[in-house]
C-alpha cells in the first residue's frame, strides 16, 4: 500500500529531510586522507545527536552504523571501520535519519582530497543521472518514467545501472511502498500520485552491473572491481513540479528535459 503524506505529515519529514542534508553536508566537509571509515562514522553519530535526531540506519535488520560509508568498488551499505581513506578515493556517503518518527534519507558521492577525471566524471554522471529521474516525479507519469530516464542517462554516458538494489518510498519507515527502479525492466509500474513521497537513488557502476555481497553480509561491491557512484534524495510528488526534501536548492534547470 503506497501511503500519501498530508500535509501534517510533510511538515515534519521537510525538517527531517533538510537535517539529513545538513548532516551529509557536514560529514561531507570532514572527509579527509587518513581518516578512517569509523571515524567518519563516529563523526556522523556525533552530529546527528548535535542536530537532535537519531540515526535511521543503526540497527535496521542488525546494521551496525550510523550511516553507510562505502569505498572505491563499494556501492552501497559500506561499514565504518578500519580501513583508511586515501587521496584519490571516492566515498559514497549514505545518510538516514528519524526526526519527529518521520525519515530523511539522502546520499552522494565524494572524492578524498581530490580525485581522477574518471572518477569525477563517474560522479558527475550519477548525480544528473539523479536529476533525470526526479525531473519525471511528477503526478500522472509512472515510477517506470523514473527508472527509464535514469537508465537512458548512465547508458548513454557509458556506464552501468546497478539493478539489485533499487530506491523506494520513504515516510514513518525507511522502506515503503513503491519501489523505484534505476532501470527499466518493461513492467507496468504504479501511477504517481501528489503526497509520495520516495528515495531516489542511482546506483552507478564505472565497469559492469553485476554485483556481490562482501562476507559483513552488507557491503555490496561491484564484481568485476570497478569504480561506482552513489547519489539519492528523498522528493516530493505534487500537483506540479517535484519537490526534493533533502535540497535547499532548487532543482539544476539543466536537468533532462520533462
């Protein structure tokens, strides 16, 4: 059942989403060579008790950090721990946080000091990738015109989608109803309505799509090694132009056509 948010119901997940940016934004701003992934993840405990929220991934089906921080060939649900960032790395920082029993949820991927032209360019795709998709969250379309666009815009670029893990509705609960694809795969997909509210997020691999489950059972990497890139916000569907609830900036207007 796909739940539509009212408007008392929006007034407490747009400051959820916005402390979940300012909170990424942060954890963004610390990451330096050297550190390691458990300190970024001390970090990020630290802030979110700072801003008066609790981490909405600490324990969901047993996870063990406050937020998902994951390396290089890492997509996504990395662990803090041990291993130390280097120049040239790129991070992909996964942020979920409860505020007022509502989640904001929102991720991007950054480079360690700085970074090669692949490796941006891997990033700057996923991110307009992103926007692609969020530019056809608008009431009337289908979720199957989210997952085309972003599709259409990493192939395009050359790189791969990975088809795994997939967005999702967000609202009281990390993981409602609907799911949103990053690729289409020719199935009949639900009509959005205004009050969605749902995690948009591409997943983007550098190499092939194919991927593997690491043995913490969390860490997906890729499975031929290569680079991948990471970047989500959680939007609003309305009458009229989406809503991105984890942005204080409006959408680029270079985004793919509507």
């Amino acid at each position: 059942m796909i739940r539509e948010k009212s408007e008392r119901d929006l007034a407490l997940m747009r400051p959820a989403g916005m402390i979940a940016q300012t909170i990424l934004d942060e954890v963004s701003d610390f990451i330096q060579p050297g550190l390691t992934t458990r300190q970024v993840d001390e970090f990020a405990a630290a802030r979110m008790k700072a801003h008066g929220v609790r981490s909405a991934f600490l324990g969901y089906k047993k996870f063990p950090g406050h937020l998902c921080i994951s390396v290089n060939e890492e997509v996504v649900h990395g662990i803090g721990g041990p291993r130390r960032l280097n120049f040239g790395d790129v991070v992909s920082l996964d942020v979920g946080v409860v505020h007022e029993g509502f989640i904001g949820d929102t991720a991007r991927t950054v480079a360690v000091g700085g970074c090669s032209v692949e490796a941006q360019r891997l990033m700057d795709v996923t991110e307009q990738a992103l926007y692609a998709g969020i530019a056809q969250a608008r009431a009337g379309r289908h979720v199957a015109d989210i997952s085309r666009a972003i599709q259409r815009y990493v192939e395009t670029n050359g790189y791969s989608v990975v088809r795994e893990f997939v967005g999702h509705g967000v609202g009281r609960k990390m993981h409602e109803d609907p799911q949103v694809p990053n690729f289409d795969d020719g199935q009949k997909t639900p009509v959005l309505r205004p009050g969605w509210t749902i995690a948009i997020e591409p997943m983007v691999n550098a190499g092939r799509p194919e991927v593997r489950i690491l043995n913490d059972n969390w860490t997906v990497v890729s499975k031929d090694g290569s680079l991948s890139a990471h970047f989500e916000h959680t939007v609003l569907v309305t009458a009229g132009d989406p809503e991105i609830l984890t942005c204080r900036s409006p959408m680029p207007s270079d985004s793919t056509a509507r």
